[in-house]
C-alpha cells in the first residue's frame, strides 16, 4: 500500500512539474496571437541555425532563442537550446541555469538532460552534483550499443574526481589583466612573446582588422594579428595591426615566436586544410608567409607549434594519422628537425605516450630552457578541456611524467594558450573573466613558487583561460622563487663610431666541445639581438660584419644559476689601421702558454678574416694582470701571443703579415688603483680576468 501511494505521489510531483511546461503553440497564447508569430519565427530561425550542416551556428541561434525565451520562458526546448548554446560560447558557466530551467519544466523532455546538467556543474566547479547527474546518465547508457557515449561520460567523472584533487590544493598565483593598451572589449587571445617577455603578438578579432570584414556564422570580425612592445619603459605600447602581408582580407593568427622575435608562425585556415606559415622579419616589416614543407604542414590539420631556442627543432601538433592507431582526429605533438644542407624540416618524430595521450593535445610552447615543454591536453589528470602541463626533457632525451600546472592555472573549461618567459617566473594566457575589458583577454601570471607562510588578504578573481568565474584567496605578499637555469643575452649591434644599427651574424658555440650549436642574425634596422643560454655550459659568443673586425664574448652558465638577463651593446670596428679587439675565446692552462682545445672556433674566426682580407697585417698581443712576477708575465704574454702566431701560420697565413708581442701587466684596461677601490672580490677577480687577455690590431690594410 505504501508503495502504491509513494508511486502516485511521484507521479503526481512529476505531472506537476511537466504542467508547468508551456509549448511554443498558438493554442497557449490566443490573447497575444501577433507577439506569439514574433516569438515564433525567433524560435524556428533558431532551430534551422542549430541544424549541423554546415555547421552548428550557435552565436547567431543564441540570440534568436533568447528572444523566444522572453517572450516564453516556460518552453523546456527553448531553455535546452540555450543552454547548448551558451556552452559553445565564451560566457560557459551561464548553461547550468538554462539546463536547470529546462529539467524543472520537464525532466523527461531530453533524454540526455542529465549529462548537460552534469556539463553545466562541472563547469562552476560543483564536483559532487556533476558527478551524481554524470552517473545518472551514465545508467541510462547501453554501453554495448553506444560504447562512445559511455566512455565519454566515464571520461567526464574522471576530471570530476580529478578537479576535487586539484582545487584542494591550489597552486599560489598572480593574475593580472594586461591592460587596455594590449586589450580591448573583443576576443584578444594567443599571444606569443620574445623570450625575455619585451615584445608580444596575439591574435584579436576587434575593428579595424584588415578588411573590416565579419565572420558570418559567428558574427566576428575576422582575425588579425597586433603587437605590442616594452621596450622603451615597463608599460606595454597601444597594440598595433602588424598589417600586411600578415594580415590579410581571412583569417590570420599568431602560432608562435622565435625567441628573438625575427621570425613568426602563422595559421592560414587554407579552405579547411589548416596549415603552418613562417614570416621573417626585418625592422618592422615582416616577409609574406611562406608555407612550411610538407614534413610539417601536410595534408591534416596543423594549427600549433613552437621553436626551440637555437632554432634546429620544431614542435608542433598535428592530426596526422599514427600508423598503428590510424586515428587521423586525435592532435598529438610532433618534432621535426632541421636539415640544414636542405634548407627544410624533416625527421619527424612523435613524443611518447608519455607525453600525448589517448586524447588531444594542443598549444605546444618551449621554454628558453630548450628541454621544458608547456602544452595542453584533455588527457592525463585534465580537470576538464584542456588542461595546461608542463614536462621536462631528459639529458637521455627521455621525458618526465606530464605536471598539471594546477588550480587555478587551469580549470573546468579549455586553457590553452599558456607561455612562460625565460625568468620561469612569469607567464601569460588567454582568459574570459567577468571582470574582464569584454570578451577574451591576456593576463599575466605571476608563478609565486611553494607556499611560504602567506598572509591572506581578501579574495581575488583568479581564472585561466576559461569562461569560468572562479574564487580563489589571494595571497601576499609576493614571494620570489627561483629562475630559471637560464641566461638571456640582448642588446644591439652597432657601428663603433657612428653608433648605427648593423645586421650581423652571431654564432653561438659550445666551448667545450668546439661546435656551433646556433646561429642568429640581427635586426637590420634595430640592430637587436636576443640570444638565450641555458645553464651547464661554457658558451663562446661572435659577431660578425662585412667589413667589419668581428667581436666575442664568453659566458659561463653554471647549471645552478638563478635566471638572469645581460644586456650587451656591440660596437663592431670597421677594418680600420689602429683598430683592436680582444680575443674573448682563446684560452691557455693557468702560467702556460699552450692553447687549448675550445680555442679553435675563435682561431678559426681570425683565420677566415685574414683570408678575406689578404693585404690586412695584424699584431697578436698577450697581456696579463699584476700580480705575480712582471718578467714571468712579460714572457708568459710573449709566449701565447706566439703561439696564436704560429697557430695562424700553420693554416696558411703569410708569417710575414704576423707581428707578435708580449706586454704583461703594462697595458692594463682595468688599473691597480681602480681595482684597490673595488669592495667585493669577485669584482676584483673580473677585473683582473679583463686584463688577462690575447688582443690583436691593424697595422696596415
């Protein structure tokens, strides 16, 4: 008996609830019969926009139902509809309430209402109420005859779980919008940056594009790419169009930036084939894009990639089919590598499982560092979406296990988009927060390492990439962490007397193993240049010019090193009588004067130039510091500077056109006296290591 009365008690709640369902009919609204043929039409346009051929247009069909539903707010397909669309748009977390309005006016009038409910909690974060609508729709589910649904919605739980895990311990972050000079009340979004952070470039959908023409089935401007720039204070610039050839009458985004921002990837939708294209600059014009070779952009979908520091590999994802999988949909990350003999990309390899999971990847991004990748995935412990990962190459070229990069990093909606500048401290994303100047914009986040006895002060909105609102506490003060092991070498090249910018060559060398591992090139018009070093080695440096005497530096980047930036401005000598540079890559044993092995690049260097310059007569000099004995210094400086002689004619070079000498402790650059002045020893000891050097000048051309 109980039970029949618990039955007809349902039944009765459940007919209540269907009856508070009105129907879009012209029987229900005979009193208000021209509004409800307004309402009506609002309501089929709506439908036909939502048919899948070509393509759901949810935007457009979003504003048409919203009209229906005002005028009828009780109708359960309506409220459906909307939902659907609010979650294939920005704003997201506004689904749940249209989902909920739906099931309350008729529970039974979508048969996978539960799963959108469960959509719509995971995305405001409320694990436990998605998890039970998830499960309520999964045993609904005959997974024998809809496997892929049930996999999905087992999927879906999975990042439930996954999400109460990270949210319970967030990682401590900063996130700050950049402002109104980079954004504006459009979609701003994929921004890519020069390694040390001066200089971005995003993709922006706001007026004043090339063309001022609108995308129809999402009622958007066509995409552009701007630029902003620090340069010249800690302020970004008012964002600019790049204009052409970049920027064309379609579709144009930044992918990605060489580290010293003289050349950019970007996308060109190519009638659906979406490819890979590479400008280079010089000044502030950039090349007409030029598709990348088919190893790279061939005939599947390539929409992300990234450079590495010295410019010889390149990470990118791709939809290409695996040959035991032969699942061409599923993105996964590829690198290729260069051939430079062929002038193209080949040798293309797939990251471990690993790394790409059963799922897709995107947003490839490689750190200065050169072995730390940064990218998203809906595989591994993703929270929902895309989740942002980080993972570290091995010196065996293995990889370590993917890191979520955490709450509130990432969250229940796609985070994509995520760079980090070389400092390992700073980093930059895509986002839509309520609080925002409209729709997407960049942020900046300000990674602020593990938790140090914080002080908790209010509440901050923290959201990553993601259409989202999320609460999180902010914490103060801000706490340095550690860089990384990375050194940042920029500055400009110039002309020594006239101080103009020069387009010269840099070659970057492994001193311990005498090989030149990058070669860089700077701007013509600016003369900068950008070189990033990753810690462990000894790095020999040299820049050249036409009729210029080269320049070199050495750096020595201990592994444990804090991040630091080194700026440089090199003045190249004309090839001039009474010109001099010092050898900064010749290297002797402590008291000898026999040349070591990592001295064969520079040698070489010389070499070369005298070649090129066959009437040019040249002193070797050998110097040294004070202290010590001054005749053990005058011959140990005589001594190398013969050594470098008798190097130079073993290859080839006239003895007659060699002068060398040896001047010890006399022609110091740094004094004895501005030394005694010096407080800090390793002050001193670089002034000493100035004046220990190998010179050599014109003496006739």
């Amino acid at each position: 008996m109980k039970t029949i009365i618990l039955t007809i008690l349902v039944a009765l709640i459940g007919s209540s609830i269907v009856a508070q369902e009105v129907t879009f009919d012209k029987k229900n609204f005979k009193d208000d019969k021209k509004a409800f043929k307004e309402a009506e039409n609002h309501f089929k346009t709506a439908d036909e926009l939502m048919l899948p051929y070509p393509f759901p247009r949810y935007g457009q069909a979003l504003k048409h139902y919203l009209k229906a539903q005002a005028f009828n707010p009780k109708s359960a397909h309506v409220n459906y509809q909307i939902g659907i669309c609010y979650l294939n748009a920005p704003e997201k977390f506004k689904a749940l309430e249209f989902f909920q309005q739906s099931f309350q006016l008729n529970p039974s009038a979508k048969p996978d209402i539960h799963y959108f409910l469960g959509r719509g909690f995971h995305l405001k974060m409320d694990w436990d109420k998605a998890i039970q609508h998830y499960q309520t729709h999964k045993s609904r589910i005959d997974a024998k005859k809809d496997l892929e649904a049930y996999m999905d919605v087992n999927k879906r739980i999975f990042e439930c779980q996954s999400g109460k895990k990270l949210v319970a311990n967030p990682v401590r972050v900063w996130i700050d919008n950049l402002g109104k000079n980079v954004n504006s009340k459009y979609p701003d979004y994929g921004m890519v940056m020069t390694a040390d952070a001066s200089e971005i470039f995003f993709t922006s959908r706001r007026p004043g594009t090339t063309g001022e023409e609108k995308d129809e089935f999402i009622d958007a401007y066509f995409e552009d790419v701007y630029t902003s720039n620090r340069y010249e204070s800690e302020n970004w610039t008012v964002a600019k169009n790049i204009g052409a050839p970049i920027n064309t009458k379609g579709h144009d985004a930044a992918v990605a930036l060489s580290p010293d921002g003289s050349k950019m990837i970007v996308y060109i939708d190519d009638k659906g084939d979406g490819n890979l294209y590479e400008s280079k600059r010089e000044g502030d014009e950039w090349s007409k894009p030029k598709i990348f070779n088919d190893a790279v952009s061939g005939p599947y979908h390539e929409a992300s990639a990234w450079y590495t520091p010295d410019g010889k590999e390149l990470y990118f994802i791709s939809e290409r089919p695996l040959e035991k999988r032969g699942d061409p949909k599923d993105r996964d990350i590829y690198v290729a590598t260069w051939n430079a003999d062929k002038e193209r990309w080949g040798n293309v390899q797939r990251l471990p499982e690993t790394i790409n999971s059963k799922y897709n990847e995107d947003g490839i991004y490689v750190h200065p560092d050169g072995k730390t990748i940064y990218f998203s995935s809906k595989g591994h412990n993703s929270m929902g979406g895309y989740d942002v990962f980080k993972a570290v190459k091995n010196e065996d070229g293995t990889w370590t296990e993917p890191e979520n990069m955490g709450y509130p990093i990432n969250t229940p909606d796609d985070d994509v988009f995520f760079t980090v500048a070389a400092n390992g401290r700073d980093a930059y994303m895509t986002s839509f927060r309520e609080d925002g100047l409209g729709d997407k914009d960049l942020y900046k986040v300000t990674l602020l390492g593990a938790k140090k006895d914080p002080i908790l002060s209010g509440e901050d909105m923290l959201l990553a990439n993601a259409d989202v609102a999320i609460r999180a506490v902010q914490i103060e003060p801000k706490v340095e962490v550690s860089g990384s092991k990375l050194m940042i070498l920029k500055g400009k090249v110039r002309d020594d007397e006239t101080k103009n910018p020069l387009q010269a060559e840099i070659e970057l060398v492994d001193n311990e193993t005498n090989e030149v591992i990058a070669e860089f090139t700077s701007d013509s018009k600016t003369g900068r240049y950008l070189v990033s070093l990753p810690g462990g080695k000894n790095y020999g440096i040299a820049v050249k010019a036409k009729d210029y005497l080269f320049h070199s530096e050495n750096f020595d980047v201990k592994q444990d090193a804090s991040y630091k930036e080194v700026e440089v401005n090199i003045d190249l000598k004309k090839v001039n009588v009474g010109k001099s540079i010092v050898l900064k890559n010749i290297f002797f044993d402590l008291s000898k004067y026999s040349l070591r092995p990592e001295s064969e690049i520079e040698l070489n260097r010389l070499t070369q130039l005298l070649i090129e310059n066959p009437n040019l007569k040249i002193e070797i000099s050998g110097h040294t510091d004070s202290r010590g004995s001054a005749a053990f210094n005058k011959e140990l400086s005589k001594n190398r500077a013969q050594a470098v002689v008798t190097y130079l004619v073993e290859k080839g070079i006239d003895k007659g056109r060699l002068v060398s000498a040896g001047y010890g402790p006399e022609q110091p650059i740094v004094t004895d006296a501005e030394i005694a002045k010096m407080s800090r020893r390793t002050e001193k000891e670089a002034a000493h290591q100035k004046n220990r050097r190998t010179e050599f000048k014109v003496l006739s051309k």
